[in-house]
C-alpha cells in the first residue's frame, strides 16, 4: 500500500520543493529519505549527473527495458561514502531503472499489486498472468 501512496506524489525528487522544510514537505520522496543524503540529492551537481546519465542511457530501465525514472546508485549511499565521488557521482556505480526494478531492488517486493504492471509507456494498467495487458 506503502507504494500506491508514493505514486500519487511527484514522480522524482527533482520536482520536490524543499523550502518547506521537513516538516511541512508535501511529499514522501522527500520525507522519507535518508536525512544525511538529503542536500545531496537535491544539489545541482547530483541533478547534473543523474540527468546526464538518463539521457545517456536513453530513459531505458537497464534491468528490464521500460522506462527509466530513476537513477540508482548500485553501492549504496551511506554517511561515510556519500562524499566520495567515486561513488556518489560515478557512471560505475549508477544505473537507470523503472520504479518497479527500483522496489524490487530496495523492498523485494513488486511495485504494484497482483493483476497490475505498467505498459511500454509506464502507464499503470490491468495484465493477465503472464504480464500482457489486459
């Protein structure tokens, strides 16, 4: 259910806007993140090399090819690498993926409830068993 909610809010942090501090951010994608990773992924340098490297890779997910909204770092952000970057801001440690490879990655868990999934242009529709719209 967790999921659903997020997905009625913005579709990347990029959209966020901070200056309503903490408290009174409107949305989860800023709330919930990690707070000392918080400055990083909305400075100008991280919007740089995220952007760069979607439009690199065409907005393609790389795990399982529909499109790609956000960019992924394989070894994980952590206060004492976070300013490093060699992980922080380098192509060898990023990697574009749709929210469901996302979720998959992060809760192991699908991004969507049984019977739904996203077509080729990411809209939430009905599929039958075996993944085919409905």
């Amino acid at each position: 259910m967790e999921i659903f909610t997020f997905r009625r809010y913005h579709k990347s942090v990029e959209k966020c806007k901070p200056d309503a501090g903490d408290e009174g951010h409107p949305c989860p994608c800023f709330r919930d993140m990690k707070e000392f990773a918080k400055s990083f992924y909305l400075s100008g340098t991280w919007r740089k090399v995220r952007d760069s490297y979607k439009k690199r890779h065409f907005g393609i997910c790389e795990r399982c090819g529909r499109p790609g909204e956000i960019v992924h770092h394989k070894k994980y952000l952590t206060p004492e690498n976070i300013g490093n970057p060699d992980i922080s801001l380098s192509d060898d440690n990023l990697e574009l993926l749709c929210r469901e490879c996302h979720a998959l990655e992060h809760m192991c868990a699908p991004a969507v409830a049984d019977g739904l999934g996203f077509n080729a242009d990411g809209e939430l529709v009905e599929v039958n068993k075996s993944g085919e719209d409905v």
